[in-house]
C-alpha cells in the first residue's frame, strides 16, 4: 500500500486533516505528522520531518500545506532526493508525476480552496511517472545533488 506523508505550518491545519481523511478514505496508508494546534510555528521544519520520511523510505510520497505552499516546499526541495513542486490546479499536479516524477506535492491554503486542494491531490496520487525521456532528465536532476 502506498504510504503518504501529510504536514504543514500553522497556516490551515483544518484543510491538512481534511486532506488526510480524504487521502485515508481513498485507500492510502497515511501518516499525519501535524502540527496538531494552530499555535504560530516554522515551515522549514515541518516540511523537513516530511522530506525526510519520504526520502528515507519511510513514506512513498508527501503532501505539505502552508500558507502559499513555496515556503515549506523550498525547504522540502533541500532534502536530498526530494522533488516537490507547488500545485493550485490539475494539470500542474498531474504533470509533475508523469513528467518530473515528484515525490511531494505543496500546496498554499491562503490561494486555493478545499475542493481544488482535494483535486489536485487526486491528480497527483493517480498520475504515474512515464520514464522514458522524462527519465533521463529527472536523472539529470539527481545529478545535480552529487
Ligand atoms: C506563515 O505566515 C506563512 O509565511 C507560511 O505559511 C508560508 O506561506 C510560507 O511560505
């Protein structure tokens, strides 16, 4: 079973727990690491302890949630082996699976809505990576890590 990785600052936590039962309703095995109150905190953490879980093996891929989804996805982006790309629509979120075979989705709960956040993250958890061509780049990028 797929195992996902849910976090997010203080921005909405309400719209990452909805994500999280909608991402569990849909079959997936999920682990929401919080933070559980709305107390002020830092999304460079929070989208670390993610990352990290996700580029150790431990979950397969990572949904994130912050205010614009930028600031917790660049942090995410520092882990090595992480691809996170930020989606406020369908296709974005389709495509950085198919093409770029992203590993963590980010969204901003101050620019898009439930009902698109929840979209996007059907888009992202049903695409599938085609390889190919898009292989060799994705490999290009890994490179750039050592
Ligand atoms: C927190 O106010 C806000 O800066 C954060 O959620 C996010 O938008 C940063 O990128």
């Amino acid at each position: 079973m797929t195992r996902i990785v849910i976090s997010s600052d203080h921005a909405d936590i309400e719209l990452r727990k909805t994500i999280a039962a909608h991402v569990a309703s849909k079959g997936f095995e999920v682990e929401d690491i919080g933070p559980m109150t709305s107390e002020s905190t830092h999304y460079p953490k929070h989208g670390e302890e993610a990352a990290r879980k996700v580029a150790s093996g431990e979950a397969d891929l990572g949904i994130l949630v912050c205010g614009t989804g930028q600031g917790i996805m660049m942090a995410a982006n520092k882990v090595k082996g992480i691809r996170c790309g930020v989606c406020s629509d369908t296709f974005s979120a389709r495509m950085i699976r198919q093409h770029n075979n992203a590993n963590m989705l980010s969204m901003g709960a101050r620019v898009i809505g439930e009902g698109l956040a929840l979209d996007i993250v059907d888009a992202f958890l049903e695409a599938e990576f085609e390889r190919g061509r898009h292989g060799t780049r994705v490999d290009m990028i890994t490179e750039i890590e050592s």
